[in-house]
C-alpha cells in the first residue's frame, strides 16, 4: 500500500526526484536533441523546457555542459544560434510584459508551494527570467571560445544590425531626474537642433537601424539591474514604470537605503553574472593582442552605455561594496557565518556576500579596461601621464571625477572597515574558526584603481589620519599571503600600491606617526608593537619586490628615529643585494643596490642625527661597502666559488656524521668550523675592530654588530694578483728560473680567465652571462661616496670614545654623539628629491588584466564553474592539488562525517609567478 507513495508525493510536489531533469540528461528530447537534430526552428516546443525546468543556477550548469555545447557548436551551430535568439527574445519579452516581475512569496506555506509544478496558467516570469540569465551564462563562454581573432558565427549572431524603413514614430520615454550630478568638461552638444526653416522641408524615406542583439541584450541588462519588484523594492515604483533607475543603497550620491533583502540581493547576482560572462569575452584574446582586439561586449558597455545609467551603476556598485561590513545580515546564512569553524561545515554563501563579491568583480574589470578606443587619453604635459575622458572609458572617467569629502569619507571608512574585518579573522584566538573575507583580493585592486584614477581621493587620503592604517592593513595582508604562491601577484600589486602612495610627500611625513590598528601577535616582532610607521614598512615586507625597495628610497628622505631592528634591517637588505652571487645572476640585481645606498644617502642628507641607530649600523657594515666599491667579476666569482665549497664541505660532513654519530666526528667538524673562522678573519685587515654594544637594551642583528672592519681603501679596483702586466725590465732581470715560473704563472691566468668565464655562464640566470664590462658600467654609478665620506668622518670619532669609556657604557655615548653629529660643512648640498612614481606600460596593464581576470576565474570555479573546461588564453590555467589541510580541519571532518572532499582543486595562474 505505501509502495507508491514516494512518487505519488514526487509527481504533484517535485521534491525528491525531478524525473524532469533527469529526463533532460537521458532522453532524445533533451540536451541531445539540441546536437543531433538539424535546424531545430524558433516556434519548437524543446525550446520551453530551457525556461521552466531548472530552478537554481545549479541546476543549469549541472544538466548543460561545456561539452555539449561545444559538440552543438561543432555539429549543429545553427540550433545554438537559435538557442540563443529564442531565450533572449523571451528574455526582452518577458521584461516589457505586465506579468514580470511575478509576485514573490508572502508566508512561508506560499514560498513552499512555490516548488510545486505549475500548470501553463500559473505562469511564472520571474523564474523564467532567471533561467534565461542562467542559461546565456552557459552557453556564452562556449561560443567566446572559438578559434580565431573575428568569430563569425558570434558576430552573425550577436553584433549584426539590421536596416529597416522608419515609417513608425517611436515616442520617447520620459527621462527622470537624475539623483545627483558629477561635472563632465567633455561634455558637448551631441545634436544639433534644425530651424523651422529646415523642419518644413519635406524628408525623404528615411531607414533605420535595429540595435544588434547584443546591444538589446545590455539594455535589458541595465533595466533587470533596477526592476521594481525584481531587484528593487516596489515601493519605489512610480506609476506603471517599473524600471527606475535609482541608486541601490545610501552612500555615493543617494541618502536612502532600502535595506538588504535576500529575494532581491540574489536576483542582481544573477543580472551581474550575466554582465560579467559577457565581459568574460576579455579571457579568451591572447596578451599580445589585447590592445589591438577588444572585446565588443566591454567596449559598448565602456563606451556607449547612457551617462545616466553610468553614474547610476557606478554608484550603486559602489555603495554595496563599501556598506558590506557595516550592513546588518540577519539571515540564516548570514548569522551562522559568525559561529567558529561553521564554514567547515556549511560550503555555502549567503546572497549579501555573492552580491558584494559580483559587485567588485564587475567594478574591477570596467574600471581596469584600456582596450583599443577605451584607452587613456596622454597628457600635454609631457610628463608621462594620461587619463580617462568619457568617450574612452565613462566608468573611469566619473569615477576620477568625484569630488565631495563626504563621499571620499564613505569610500575610504568601507576599505577601511572590509581590510579591518579580515585583520579581525588573522588575529583570531582560535586559528581557522573564521572563514577569511573572500573579496578582500578584489578590494585591494578597487582601493588601488581609485587612488590611482582620482588625485583628490589620494590627497583626502594622505591628509587624513587614516594613512598610516591604510599602510598597516596592506602590509599585515601581504605577510598573510606571503607564503600561498598562487597569491604572489596580489604580493607584487600591493608593492605597486605602497609606491604609489609613498611617491607623496604627506606620505612620508606621516611615518613617524605610530600605529593605532592592532597587529596580531605573529607579526607583532616586526616592530609594529612599539615602533613607528616607518619601522613597520622597513621591517614588515618578506617578499621583497622591487617596487618596495623604490618606495622605501622615496620615504627615506623622511625617516625619523629609526629603531635597531628597523636600521639592521635595511643594512640586512644592502648586505644580500651586495652578496656576488645575487649581484652576479641577473641584469637587473645591481639596481637594488643602488636603490638601497639612495636610502642611507637620503637619511644622511636629511635627517642624520635623527637617525643614530641607523648611522651606527652603516659604520658597522663598512667592510661591506668598501667591497662593493672594488668589486670586480673575478673576485666575486671566487667568493661564490668559495661559499660553495664551504656548503659542499658542510654537507658532506654532515652525511658523515649522520651515519657515523661518533663523537670524535662532532669534535672534528668544531675543528674545521673553528679553522675555517680562523681564515675568514685573516682575510680581512685587523686594523681596527668596533665593538658590538647594543642600544636601549636591544642586540644588533647577527652579522652586523661583530663584524671585523679594514681600513678605508680607494674606491678603484686593485690589480689583479694574477696579473701578467709586468714590466720589461723586470723580466729582463730576472733569472731564468725566474722567467720560467712568470711564463708559467701567465698560463695560470689565462686558464683563471678562461675558467672564470665558465664559472660566469653558471652564475647568471635565464642565459644572462656577466662580464667585467657590465659589472664596471654599474659600479661606476652606484652612490658610494656620501655613505664612505660618512664612515671616513665618524669612523674615527666613535673608536675614541670606545677607547676612553668602558664597555658598559660606551652604548649610550656613541648613541648622544651620534644624536649630536652634524656633517653640514662636510657634505655636499642635498639633491633635488625627485620620487619614482609607478607609471604604467602596456605590460604592466596586460598583467593586471590578467590578474582580475584569473581571481574572477577562480571565484567563478564554485560552485558553478562557470569558465571551467573552456580555452582561456589570457592567462595559463594550471590545476594542483592543495596542501594537506589543517589538522583541526582533519578533526572536524572526522567528526562531521567526513563532510570535506581532499580532491578539492585550486587555481595556480602563470600571471602570479
């Protein structure tokens, strides 16, 4: 008797199995159909089920795959063009009906019955909307795929106009006031009005031509974004217009907010999805024609979308990202967020966070486009700059043209308040109990793009008590990061960033400020806990770009009161870049170097005694510089030569002692270290030696305090002792035996020569080869002589005092001289400042496209996968398994049930490495 009660409840009900939907998978009238039948015509009933069959996004990408779309496209083309014409003509149509938006669910028995199956008459639009939206989702990235650089078939289909006779007259619809005004100098007469003189003259038939399908298909968009009903409340709607184009929340240029609902929160997600697919079209043009081939779909959106429905977007785009971590979620999925390890658990997202990370993911590809037309206008005053103006890019250009304190206020405090709201989960006492913020990437390159576009935010900003904050949060974030190598490029941004700022003068005198935020303890030791601003960005960085050591050369000039740390730390710095091997393996190593003596050099010039920790360890780190300034090819060929047979002597006492374990081997490996210390000490000139004391109670870096210092020698390179420049008369003179060991000892050096050469092609990376001549063309420019006429000058000074006060107390002695000393009358005058501002090349704009681009990949990977299993050529797509989860994962799984899939895949892109 109770046999058939799961499908007697299955068939009126559809909760359990949806025989529908499997249906649509196995049998001929479904998927298949759409690849094995020819010439499927427009009026076919197949063409129903795409819009009443699925009821999630899920649903859609479950039931059609890539796959079969791409074996349409290959073997019946013309049905996917119809697919497409068909769902997006019952897509326009459904927008203009009086039907949509339908009714949404009252009580919870109502929205219960909103999964019963519903007859022709119990039409629902809204559904049948969505599933429009999802189903374009599908099948879009399938035809961006095609081969080629001018797909046919997608311009046929999407982009081809028609003409036709303009006999009907079309009335315009009423415009509304906009809800605020930005300034456009661009602005211009785009029509110009006939006399009556003119207008009385009969015209010839005119023709006109229909917009593309792709062209309608953005304007539904636009209307789907401010549908009363759909994606905005119905009080708003005015009259029978359901379209109002009206600022979703309070913020940039609107003081209202109809406060979160999740109906309408989920539906823009879906509207931006199907934005974001069409400006996906980016991700499949290779990078080197990226600039010559833009896509069309961004272009019209960039280039020919109305000024009211810009501003509009941008600030409602705008207004929801910066009100995220202040809006009140009080969802089901918005409150169990808050419970510790509840992620573990639950995979799901709530629609306010979908709808946060879509808004970003939108803003940053339309505001990062530079493409063909889009480009940026260059400046007339020839100093390298340009900028957007609203016919290259109208979302650039508005968002370069805000201007109110207010709205400056609004932006910065929601960066803010997201950057703080990721702090808040690393500083966590229980580690992992919180699931990371996942749009804090997409914020970053936001916060970048605005401080980048318009100069009077960045200026707010830099004037603003908040600087130093903004600096902490970005570099707490890069040390999270730090070691998650498919995050090295969000790394590499957030150098570029810290240049950019730190280019600014009201940067750099905000660095004696302290930190206010509180740091998490683990970073704590990096000197944020007591030290200054400036002490955090010399200590915090641990992957060290080149755009950090430029930022640090221009904040150096204003440095105050560097701490110990902080000063060993940039001699830290110099010491590795001066190291031959790393000096030696690239073109472009010696440059830091440079870059790194132009900070000791602006500290001298412009804050000297108010830097005594730092002056003390550059007189330390003499020996260091007098090596760089005689530095030739072949004796940092034979200090690498050297290092590496200590490596190979070590480790091969090492496997030694692993296998012996003998006392007698422990004794003899102290033996060789102590003998080997022994010859390291002779090689340098025992002349004088500083002491090591420490400053407020604080040890000198290892290496830095203890160093044995020669004298000061002539920065010119001293002849080689292998040298055959010998003169004649000493030949002449010399006896034969004599003359056979110089003959023999010539030999010696052109075998050294030829050998040093061989050991120079082994140095240099990615084919590089070093040569005398290139080490001589940057040695000759490095800044050596303030930082040597500094150590010539106070060198001695400082050995006096250590000889006349005891040990105990020469630390404070040296510390007041050094407070005290003034070099005025010595040094030259200060140079000119000039900063090294970030300026953007074709390259540097290619790989941040791609860096969007990968991140949208990546979100778009679940639960959907939107782009999966397409050809991307933007950017390399490489597939790695992910390290072993935490063990608290492990455990939770276990107790769970084993709820966590280890096969899981992340995304590692070529763009970041």
């Amino acid at each position: 008797m109770f046999a058939k009660l799961p499908q007697t409840l299955t068939a009126p009900f559809g909760l359990l199995t949806d025989e529908a939907k499997l249906a649509f998978r196995s049998r001929p009238q479904g998927i298949s159909k759409l690849y094995t039948t020819r010439h499927i015509a427009e009026t076919d009933s197949y063409w129903g089920q795409y819009f009443t069959l699925f009821d999630t996004p899920s649903d859609v990408f479950s039931l059609i795959s890539t796959h079969d779309v791409r074996r349409a496209l290959l073997d019946s083309p013309e049905n996917v063009a119809t697919l497409i014409r068909v769902v997006t003509s019952r897509l326009f149509n459904l927008v203009s009906d009086h039907t949509f938006p339908s009714a949404p669910p009252a009580s919870v028995a109502s929205y219960a019955t909103s999964f019963m199956k519903t007859s022709s008459a119990e039409r629902n639009a809204t559904k049948e909307v969505l599933n429009s939206l999802r189903v374009l989702q599908r099948v879009l990235p399938v035809v961006f795929e095609v081969e080629g650089e001018s797909n046919t078939f997608e311009l046929e289909v999407l982009w081809k106009k028609v003409e036709v006779d303009d006999d009907e007259i079309v009335p315009a619809t009423p415009e509304q006031a906009p809800q605020f005004v930005i300034e456009d100098d661009d602005d211009g007469s785009e029509s110009g009005h006939l006399s009556n003189a003119q207008s009385q003259i009969p015209q010839p038939k005119r023709t006109k031509t229909l917009p593309s399908l792709g062209e309608k298909l953005f304007t539904c968009i636009n209307d789907l974004l401010f549908c009363c009903g759909f994606s905005l409340p119905m009080k708003i709607q005015v009259d029978h217009y359901k379209i109002n184009y009206v600022i979703w929340e309070k913020g940039v240029g609107s003081t209202t907010d109809s406060g979160p609902n999740h109906a309408y929160d989920s539906n823009k997600t879906e509207v931006l999805r199907l934005l974001l697919v069409l400006l996906s079209r980016q991700i499949y043009i290779p990078p080197a024609a990226l600039f010559t081939h833009p896509s069309f779909y961004t272009l019209h959106v960039v280039r020919k979308t109305p000024r009211r429905d810009v501003l509009t977007l941008l600030c409602s785009l705008l207004n929801t990202v910066m009100n995220s971590a202040t809006t009140n979620n009080m969802t089901i999925a918005g409150v169990a967020g808050k419970v510790p390890y509840n992620h573990l658990v639950f995979k799901g997202e709530d629609s306010r966070t979908a709808l946060v990370g879509m808004c970003l993911q939108v803003l940053c590809v339309l505001l990062d486009f530079q493409s063909g037309p889009a480009r940026d206008i260059a400046s007339d005053s020839g100093d390298a700059t340009s900028s957007p103006t609203a016919q290259t890019n109208a979302f650039r250009y508005f968002l370069a043209k805000l201007h109110r304190t207010q709205d400056f206020a609004f932006i910065l405090s929601g960066i803010i308040a997201i950057l703080e709201q990721q702090l808040a989960i690393s500083n966590n006492l229980l580690p992992g109990s919180r699931k990371s913020v996942p749009y804090v990437p997409e914020t970053i390159v936001l916060f970048w793009k605005i401080v980048e576009l318009n100069k009077k935010f960045r200026a707010y900003l830099l004037d603003s008590d908040k600087t130093v904050d903004v600096l902490a949060y970005l570099l707490c974030y890069s040390l999270e990061i730090k070691d998650k190598p498919q995050q090295h490029g969000l790394c590499r941004a957030l150098s570029y960033i810290i240049q950019t700022l730190s280019a600014e003068p009201a940067f750099g005198n905000k660095l004696s400020s302290q930190i206010n935020i509180q740091i998490p303890t683990k970073w704590a030791s990096q000197g944020a806990s007591h030290g200054t601003a400036g002490d955090f960005m010399i200590n915090a960085p641990s992957i060290l770009y080149p755009a950090l050591i430029i930022a640090l050369a221009n904040a150096a000039p204003y440095f105050k009161n560097l701490s110990v740390v902080a000063s060993n730390r940039l001699l830290q710095l110099f010491t590795s870049f001066s190291n031959p091997l790393f000096l030696l393996s690239d073109e472009s190593h010696p440059r830091l170097s440079f870059l790194m003596l132009e900070v000791f050099n602006s500290v001298v010039f412009h804050h000297l005694s108010d830097n005594p920790n730092l002056l003390y360890a550059i007189i330390t780190a003499q020996k260091t510089f007098e090596e760089l300034g005689t530095f030739t090819l072949a004796r940092g060929l034979r200090e690498i030569q050297r290092v590496q047979r200590i490596k190979e002597e070590q480790a091969s006492q090492a496997e030694r002692d692993r296998k012996n374990g003998s006392q007698q081997d422990r004794v003899s490996v102290e033996s060789a270290h102590q003998e080997k210390l022994r010859l390291l000490k002779n090689e340098s000139d025992p002349a004088f030696t500083i002491e090591s004391t420490s400053f407020s109670g604080e040890d000198l870096e290892a290496g830095l305090g203890g160093h044995e210092q020669t004298e000061t020698r002539p920065l010119t390179s001293p002849p080689s002792e292998n040298s055959p420049t010998t003169s004649t008369s000493t030949i002449t003179a010399a006896s034969e035996k004599a003359r056979g060991k110089m003959k023999a000892r010539r030999s010696l050096s052109t075998d050294t020569v030829n050998g040093d050469r061989m050991a120079a092609a082994g140095v240099g990376r990615n084919g590089f080869l070093p040569t005398q001549e290139w080490v001589t063309s940057w040695q000759q420019g490095l800044p050596l002589d303030t930082v040597m006429l500094v150590i010539s000058e106070l060198l001695p000074k400082i050995q006096n005092l250590q000889a006349g006060w005891q040990k105990a107390n020469s630390a404070g002695a040296i510390t007041d001289f050094l407070q005290s000393v003034t070099l005025t009358d010595v040094l030259p005058p200060a140079p000119v400042l000039y900063p090294r501002r970030f300026v953007w090349s074709d390259a540097s704009i290619v790989w941040l496209t791609s860096l969007i681009w990968g991140g949208v990949y990546v979100h778009g990977m679940s639960p959907l996968g939107i782009w999966n299993s397409t050809n991307v050529r933007l950017f390399f797509v490489k597939h790695a398994q992910p390290q072993q989860q935490r063990q608290i994962t492990d455990t939770m799984s276990s107790v769970v049930g084993g709820l966590f899939s280890p096969t899981r895949q992340r995304l590692e892109r070529s763009s970041n490495q």
